[in-house]
C-alpha cells in the first residue's frame, strides 16, 4: 500500500517519527564551516572521513569562542526543518581531546581578559573565618569528604550549606550555574561561596572552563573561592573567582585557621600581657626618674619666666601711672575735689587747685585763654 503525503505532511510525519525513535543524541566529529548570523544563531557542521552532519542552536549553547577543526562532542534532536533541511538542534557542545579544550581555553580566556573579568582590581576579599558557607560540588565527590573533613579538623562551629551537582559532563555547567543563582537569590546569603571538584581529565574538568560558569562566577554578589583539580590544573572559573585554591583541601586551608594554633596563642597571651605589663612599669618607672631629676631645672626656668612677665606688667603699669605723667610736666587740675577736663567748668574769679608731680598749690582764674586750632 502507497502512502501518499504533502510535503509539509511528510516533513511533520518525519520528525515525528525521529523524535519518537531517538531521544537526544551525541555525536562528536570534527567542526567545520562555524559560522555565527544575527548574534543569535550558530550553524556548523561536524565531520569524520566519511560523512557531514549539520547542527543549528542558539548562541547560548556555545561553550566559548569555537574555531573551525576543533575535535567536539554536541548533544542534540535531529529534525527535518521544511524549508532548511535537516540539521541536529543543538542543546550542548563540549571540546574533546586535549588540543581542543585547550584553544577553546586560550580562545575563552582571551575573550573575558579583555573584557576585565580576571582583573586583580574586582577581587573582593573573602571572610575569615567566615560564618555561614555556600558549597557547590557533589556529595558522592572525594572533593566534598576532604573539604569537610579538613574544614572540622581546623575549626568549628560553621554553617556549611551544599547543593549538590554534577561535577562532569553535560549537565554539569547547568547545574553549577543553578546552584550559583541559588545562593545569590537568597534573602539571608552565605557569607562565601566554594566551588569545588578533585583532579580529572580535561574533558572531566572541562564544565568549570565554560563562557557560561566562568560568567556566572565573575557576576556572584557573594564573594567566591574555586578550587577544580589539582595545583598544576586552572580552569578560567578560578581565574574569575575571588580566591583560588590549588586543590579542595586547600581551599579549606584558607577559609579557616587552625584551632590547634589559635588554641596555642591564647595560651601565650597571659604571659606575653604580664611580659608586656613588666616593660610598661619599667619604662614608666624610667620615665617618671628622668622627669625627678629635671624638676629642679623646670621649675626654675618657669620662676624666671614669671619674674620676667610680672617686670614686664610692671614697667607698663608705671608707663601709664598719672604720677609718671606729671614728672613730664603735666598737672591736674581740681575744683572742690572734681578733675577739671574741659573749660566750661571754670569761670573767672574762681579758685582751683594744681597738683604738679612734687608740689601742689591753689590759683585764682583771672582769665581764661580759648584753646587754639
């Protein structure tokens, strides 16, 4: 029996008969012909040496800046598009091989440093030791038993709050970023957030080099401390985070101090305060024998000083005394007891009586004389 279909019939029946048969598939090969249109789409196909598939997807499932020749793993939906053809809709990329993960690193980390995301100047210092912890990693995780177990050797009394992700593979860079917004959207936020994940691969490691982690890393309200791998591992998520740590031991190593050492030094303050007591009487002591022996200087030198200003006082009083005023050939004049200082008060015929600087006398006015101008 001859099924006879319109195209766009046959184009649904197709997909639907590809979307019943195949769940997301994976398939890896060779990129080639990556092109970007309108900043919104990618279109590129991945090749081996007998075949070429097309994919399609959104800019926002670009691990970071791709190149043609890259080795990659994509997971996606074959589908048949009635105008375009076939192509896989993309819902991840990820580099494989070493080559590939690193000039997708090199490419990435190109990008954010010119864009200022690893500057020194936006590090923000983290809390120590810190209160209330964020963690992000996997539970099943030796990176999560270590952190923990240094962490309560060291210190005590902590809040440590962990979301659990896949530290690896597709869905790993997804749930990191959840469990990043998680904490940043919370009304009362840790005081610091750790990311953290032990040694692997590159492809193992590969989630925490991603455009979308590292961004979400760089953008966290709360400050960050990353850790993914070994020491001579450096994924660019570290590079964004406020604080790296070389390994996920270390990264407890530097959250909190050691109470064994703390312990220790308290120990030693009674001793260092009643040291530190001891050479704060001697040197006062010293002081105050020092201050004896100038006493007698001091205070002569303030004697002299008071002598001085109370000649001082003494030669401005007699510089304005009357008495030294009359010796200049000055004379008071006086009218029953009353200083006479203007003309009007005298009149002809009346008596007064003079005070000269060693003689007084009385004089009758017989004339008074106006003064000149």
């Amino acid at each position: 029996m001859n099924i006879e279909l319109s195209v766009s019939e046959f184009v649904e029946l197709l997909n639907q008969t590809l979307e019943y048969a195949y769940n997301p598939l994976i398939i890896y090969g060779e990129l080639a012909n990556f092109r970007v249109t309108k900043n919104r789409w990618v279109y590129f196909d991945l090749k081996d040496d007998q075949a070429k598939v097309s994919f399609f997807g959104s800019i926002y499932v670009l691990p970071g800046p791709l190149e043609n020749g890259m080795m990659l793993k994509v997971r996606g939906l074959p589908r048949y598009h009635p105008i375009y053809g076939f192509s896989v809709v993309v819902n991840n990329i990820s580099p494989i091989g070493r080559g590939s993960i690193k000039r997708l690193n090199e490419l990435l980390a190109a990008k954010l440093e010119k864009e200022g995301l690893f500057r020194i100047e936006r590090k923000r210092s983290v809390p120590y030791p810190p209160s209330r912890i964020g963690l992000i990693t996997s539970i099943e995780s030796a990176a999560y038993a270590d952190f923990n177990k240094i962490i309560n050797q060291r210190w005590s009394g902590l809040t440590i709050d962990c979301y659990d992700v896949n530290v690896q593979g597709d869905q790993s860079p997804t749930q990191v970023i959840q469990a990043i917004e998680y904490f940043n959207a919370l009304a009362n936020p840790p005081d610091v957030l750790v990311i953290i994940r032990g040694g692997g691969s590159p492809e193992d490691l590969a989630a925490f080099s991603t455009e979308q982690v590292t961004r979400a890393v760089a953008a966290s309200r709360i400050p960050t401390l990353v850790a993914i791998g070994h020491e001579n591992n450096l994924s660019l998520a570290e590079l964004a985070a406020d604080v790296r740590a070389s390994t996920p031991s270390n990264a407890a190593e530097l959250l909190v101090p050691d109470k064994r050492a703390v312990i220790a030094l308290l120990d030693q303050i009674p001793s260092q305060l009643k040291t530190l007591v001891i050479n704060k009487i001697k040197t006062s002591k010293r002081d105050l024998q020092e201050l004896t022996t100038r006493i007698p200087d001091i205070l002569e030198k303030k004697i002299l000083n008071e002598k001085q200003q109370i000649a001082n006082y003494v030669d401005l009083l007699e510089a304005l005394s009357p008495q030294d005023i009359l010796r200049r050939g000055y004379a008071i004049i006086r009218q029953n007891g009353i200083v006479i200082n203007h003309q009007q008060s005298l009149k002809i015929g009346s008596s007064v009586d003079a005070q000269l600087a060693k003689i007084s006398f009385k004089a009758n006015i017989i004339k008074i004389l106006k003064e000149s101008r």
